[in-house]
C-alpha cells in the first residue's frame, strides 16, 4: 500500500542568503609561514618584563619587597631598537642610569627567529648574543637567559612609528 501526502500550503519564496566572503581557515603553519616573510627592518619600542618565578614556597617580606622594586625599575627601562637592511642594529636602553646605553652590533634571521649580536655597548666591545622570534607580524620576543629560582626576563619588541618625512626632502 502507497500513502500519498500533500501539501495545501502555499509555496514559499525562495531566499538567498547573502554573499559574504568565505572565512578564511588558516592553519597555524600557514600562519607561522607567513610570520616568516613579514619584514623586520625598521625601528622597534621594546620594554623589560619580569616573568613569574620559579621560587617554591614562601617567600620573605625582604624579597617579595625586592621583586617589586625590580618589576617596578624594569617598567620604566625604554628600549628603541633598530634593525637597518644592511645588517646593522642599533639598540638605546634608557633609565639604566643617567646617561641611556647605546648597544651596536649585527642582526639576522632565519624564518620568524631573530639574532641580534651586540658588538659594542657605550663605545666598548662586547660579546652577547639575543635569540628572539616574532610573536605576530608586529611584535617580536626575546628571552633572556636567567639563574635558577631567579624569574625569567624577557624584551617584548612592538612595532615603532614611522618617523616623519621632512617636507621638501
């Protein structure tokens, strides 16, 4: 037996939703792929960041009144980095001292990792090496090294303006 059914409403408009763009479904490697070509020559702000530590239990007033006074200090240090397309960096750490340190040296790059190799610091020579990697297309970190049960330091590098182009130039 066929059992036969119909419908007596009336037919409906058909509707079209509206285009929009297809989102775009980007993977993390195809993010991290494009992190690899996006340009780093230019001018860099930088700033200090004192990460938790790695100390286990209690901590004394006299250290925990330290560690303050230290996430205090490294909020005001002001760092303006710039990576030149010769190779050359540049780097001015203000609020040291009185007088800003001016590092100079060589930078490089593989993929979205960044080596900066301070030569000189204040006109004297020096030997240290920063390995850093970019976060997303306008920010880069670097890790500093640091002792046990001491926390972990790191410069976290954004973007800079742009300087102004004189008229007439």
């Amino acid at each position: 037996m066929f059992v036969f059914t119909c419908s007596l409403a009336p037919a409906q408009k058909s509707v079209t939703p509206l285009q929009t763009k297809p989102e775009s479904a980007t993977t993390p490697e195809q993010k991290n792929a494009d992190l690899d070509t996006v340009p780093v020559v230019g001018k860099w702000l930088g700033r200090l960041e004192l990460g938790p530590s790695q100390v286990k239990g209690t901590v004394s007033i006299g250290d925990a009144q330290n560690l303050a006074l230290s996430k205090a200090f490294l909020k005001q240090v002001k760092l303006d980095l710039v990576l030149k397309p010769n190779g050359d960096l540049e780097m001015t750490a203000s609020c040291y001292s009185e007088k800003p340190r001016l590092s100079k040296g060589r930078w490089s790059r593989l993929g979205k990792v960044i080596t900066l190799k301070v030569l000189e610091e204040n006109g004297k020579p020096a030997q240290r090496f920063l390995q850093g990697f970019l976060a997303d297309p306008s920010r880069f970190v670097v890790n500093l090294p640091n002792e046990k049960d001491l926390p972990a330091t790191k410069f976290v590098f954004r973007r800079g303006p742009a300087k102004a182009v004189k008229k007439g130039a």
